[in-house]
C-alpha cells in the first residue's frame, strides 16, 4: 500500500518521487561501501585496507610465523571488523526505531531518546555495569556476554510500555501526552542512574562516565555475536512493518479499515523498537540524534513510503555512525573522542537546520 503524500509531496509527481528514492538508494549504498572501507583502513597504526588478504590468510592458516601478518590479523580482523560491524549495526538500529516510532505516532519528534526509551535501557545497562560485582553477579554468570544487551532490552520494553499505558487513551496514543510523560521517565531513569553512578566506586564511575557518553572502542567478536539476534529482529521486521505503518499514516482508524491489525502492529512496533534501541545501547552507549535526524532526512528526500523510509533510514543511520566512528578515532589520535560527542557536534547542526528551514513539528 502506498502511503499519501504531504501538501508539500502532492505537488511532486510521484514517478518523481519514485526516481528520487531510487537515487537515496543507490547513494546510500555507495555511501555505505566507501564509510566501510574507510573504516577498515584508516586507524592510528597505519595499516591500511591492502593488507586485508594477507592478513585473511594469516589467519586462515593459524600460522604465528610471520610476525607482520599476525599483526595485521589483528588490528584488520580482531579490532576494526568487529568495531565496524557494531558501528553499522548501532546506526541502523537506532535510525529504524526513529523511523518506527515517527511513523506509528506520526510526528517527527517521536525519537527514542526523546520519550525516554534510550533512557530506560541505559539505566538498566548501568545497574547491570555497575552492580555486577554484587546484585547482578547471578545475571551476569548466566548470561555472560549477553548479559548486557539483554538487560537493556527489557529496559527499553518496560520504558516503552510505561508511555504506551499513560499515553493511551481510549484505544488512542496522544502525542503530547506521550512527549510529556517521556520527558518525566527519561528525568526519572537519569536520576536513578546518577544515583547509581554516586554510590559507585572509582572504577566503575570511569566504565559509566565512559561509556555514558557513547564509544565503539570496546568493540569485539563477542559483542558483535550478541547483537546479531536483534539485528536478525530488525531484518525480520522490517518488511512486515511497512504495510501497516503506511496503514498509520492515515490514521488508526483508517488503517483498522484497511484490514490492519492495529493493535498487533503497535505491540511489534513497541517490541522491535525497544530492541533496537537497548541492544545498540548495550554496545555503544547513549547515541542521540540518528534515530530523529535519519528518518526525517530519509522522508524529506524521498517522501513517507516506509518501503523506503525504514531501509533506506537503516543504510543511512549505519554510514553516519561509522562516519562519525571514523572521526572519533582520527580527530585526536593517538586518544578517542566518545563517539557519543562526535555524534551529537554533527546532528546538532543538522537537525537545528531541519527546524529553521523546513519546519518540524506538524503531523506527517
């Protein structure tokens, strides 16, 4: 099903606009491709990406002989692939839970971070960082590595069906009931984790300053593996999504009409969302501004079809994380800015241009 057209795209021809998603397409790909080399070449030691194939077979063969090629496994394959793949995977997850979220609440403003959802896993993630010596030592010797991503799932979910329930209104989310009581749980999540930052020592205050503000340095196979079933999520939602966020876009009613199971949707939404969201928190830390700048950026380019918006928001939120990865690493090497920092001097900018001149605020 298509999705209607805004004012401003009715009086765009749609094989326009069908041509002008096309081209976001193709340029994120490329995009994509060129951040992805990049990444794996540029780093403080100076490997570049020619050594790849050496380093492959290094690894392949197990062989420690020679010790320039052991090195280059190393750095290639055990440090930047890994811190690549999460980076992508960071991006577009947040950036489609943006996109889900603006397109079932149909406002712009609908972030994830804005309504608290980033929030609530980070508090879960930083009672697990920080008591995992004490309260959380069972939950983390049973889940080890997924531990984390985990705790930061139900974070989300349990942030995510706080706003669904005082937001819900006869069968109907209001917006600004839901904006309003975010703002109140993400006040309400910060100050506990700052209570939980107060009561921690030394050691563990530096891990939550650090990974507060957002980094990929951590990056490892581990990780990567413990993300991969959300990742699976997103690929898995994606497509059975689009119908009925189109179906959104004319309303609930509408869409019930349609043949849309509303209420199924909203659940998926809110389930797959607070996925996303907790497992890219998990990994990286607090990351704002891709999962509101990316879906709007996407939907001013080529229009509200989710069959668009939600890959396209995907490939685009991957590429400016890695981006923004590759500046935290080079800006001041042989040190790392927290990517968290990097991310926000950039969307800042750019969703500051978005509101002054294209104006958000209005029911897409």
């Amino acid at each position: 099903m298509s999705a209607p057209a805004t004012p401003m795209e009715r009086s765009v021809p749609r094989d326009a606009r069908t041509s002008t998603a096309r081209m976001l397409m193709i340029c994120a790909w490329l995009s994509l491709a060129i951040v992805v080399v990049l990444s794996l070449s540029i780093g403080a030691t100076g490997i570049t990406l020619a050594a790849l194939p050496d380093a492959i077979q290094h690894w392949l063969a197990g062989s420690d002989d020679d010790a320039t090629a052991a090195r280059h496994s190393l750095v290639l394959l055990e440090i930047r692939l890994p811190r690549t793949l999460l980076g992508l995977f960071v991006g577009a997850a947040l950036a489609v839970a943006g996109a889900m979220m603006q397109g079932l609440f149909r406002n712009p403003l609908a972030d994830p971070g804005l309504i608290g959802v980033s929030s609530g896993a980070a508090l879960a993630a930083v009672a697990t960082i920080a008591l995992g010596n004490e309260f959380a030592a069972p939950w983390i010797g049973t889940f080890g590595p997924y531990a984390l991503p985990i705790s930061a799932f139900f974070g989300g979910v349990i942030t995510t069906w706080m706003l669904v329930a005082v937001a819900g209104r006869h069968g109907q989310l209001m917006i600004g009931t839901l904006l309003l009581a975010g703002i109140a749980i993400g006040a309400l999540a910060g100050a506990m984790s700052g209570l939980i930052a107060y009561v921690s020592d030394d050691r563990e205050l530096r891990d939550l300053t650090l990974w507060t503000l957002g980094s990929l340095s951590g990056a490892s196979w581990p990780k990567v593996i413990a993300v991969t079933p959300f990742a699976i999520l997103i690929a898995f939602a994606i497509p059975r999504l689009i119908r009925g966020l189109n179906g959104f876009l004319l309303g609930e009613a509408e869409a019930f009409h349609l043949g849309i199971n509303v209420e199924a949707t909203k659940k998926f939404v809110v389930v797959t969302t607070a996925a996303c969201v907790g497992a890219a928190v998990a990994v990286a830390g607090v990351i704002g501004f891709i999962g509101i700048v990316v879906p709007h950026f996407v939907r001013l380019i080529a229009g509200p079809d989710h069959r668009i918006v939600l890959p396209a928001s995907a490939l685009v939120g991957g590429t400016l994380m890695v981006f923004a990865d590759i500046l935290a690493r080079m800006l001041v090497r042989p040190a790392e800015l927290p990517i968290g920092i990097v991310m926000a001097a950039i969307g800042a900018p750019v969703f500051l241009h978005l509101v002054l001149k294209r104006g958000i605020g209005g029911v897409e």
